[in-house]
C-alpha cells in the first residue's frame, strides 16, 4: 500500500473551531430525539459525526454538556421572546402581541416546547440546571415588563408556559380564542 492509499482509508481530522458551539446545538437534537435520560456523550458524538474523545475533551461530563446545552436553548429562546417583546410598538395592544408570539411558537416550535420541558423536568432534581431556568424565567419577565407592570408580567409569564405546556401535550388542536381569551382575563383591557 502506497502512502496516498494509507491516508485516502484514514479519515480526516476537520479544523472545526466553532466545535464546542455545534456540539452543544447537537445535543439538543439528541435530547429532542432521546430525552435527557438517552442522551450520552456516545450519542452526541455520532450524532455530530465527530470521536468520542472529541466530545469528551469539549464536555468532561455529561452534566457540563447538559448544561452547555440547555443555557444555549435558554438564551436563545429569551433573545427571541425579547425581540417580539421589543418590536411591540408603545401603545400598541400588548396583550394581542404576545398572544400572536405565543401561537406562531406552537406553530413552528413544538421541538422547542419539548426541550423546554426536558430542561424543567431535569431542573427539578439538579440545582445547576435550575439557575438557567430562574435566568430564563427572570429574562422573560424583564421582557414582558416592557408592557406590564412587574406582578402582571410574572403572571402572565406563568399563563404563558401553562398555555404552551397544554397546547403542546394536548391531542386536540389549538384553539387560538381560548388563549386569547386567557391573556384578557388575566391582563383586561386598559
């Protein structure tokens, strides 16, 4: 075997120095796919078609890389929320906005739903992930204070994540009215 044909039945080693950014993206779509429970630094690996050892080096354990996960789909869907909060003009009905932010994210994100709903349910027993999701609640309120006072914005934050969690869950389709209705109830008209 000539040395062309021993390096051509090697694989190459990819100068990727965003790596540990798309790691920690894969692993969301590992937990999408498999849930916390199934998620493993093996898992990831493959699914980012990188060596173990590469995913290992980046994320000594799998709570690091859980961690690294969730806090980027935390910021990310907070800097999201806090564009739509943003883009609402002053006196404009705040309440239809967030409503129609609300719908269009159970339109086009049930994958987000479910990854927020893994990061709840492993915050409930790991104190580190917990800080990301107090930061995230704390990040979405300040959002919604934009238009509310602090009391409303941290119920109706609540409202929100309780409509999304039985929107997601539910076998019957979103009825848009009875959000709709919801966020009138709580926050009347001024």
């Amino acid at each position: 075997m000539t040395a062309g044909q021993q390096s051509a039945g090697r694989s190459h080693r990819r100068y990727e120095p965003d790596r540990r950014q798309r790691l920690t993206e894969v692993t969301l779509d590992v937990i999408a796919e498999h849930g916390v429970a199934g998620t493993t630094h093996r898992r990831v690996a493959a699914a980012a078609d990188v060596p173990l050892g590469s995913v290992t080096y980046h994320f000594a354990s799998l709570e690091h890389l859980l961690t690294a996960a969730f806090t980027h789909l935390a910021e990310t869907a907070a800097a999201t929320f806090d564009a739509q909060m943003t883009a609402i003009e002053p006196g404009a009905d705040a309440r239809t906005k967030v409503v129609e932010a609300m719908l269009a994210d159970l339109v086009d994100n049930q994958r987000s739903a479910v990854l927020a709903y893994e990061l709840y349910a492993a915050a409930a027993r790991n104190p580190q992930l917990r800080v990301i999701t107090q930061e995230w609640m704390d990040s979405t309120r300040r959002s919604l204070q934009r238009h509310f006072d602090p009391d409303t914005a941290e119920a109706l934050d609540a409202l929100i994540e309780g409509l999304i969690l039985h929107a997601t869950l539910s076998t019957r389709p979103v009825d848009p009215e009875k959000i709709r209705d919801s966020i009138r109830r709580l926050v009347p008209e001024k």
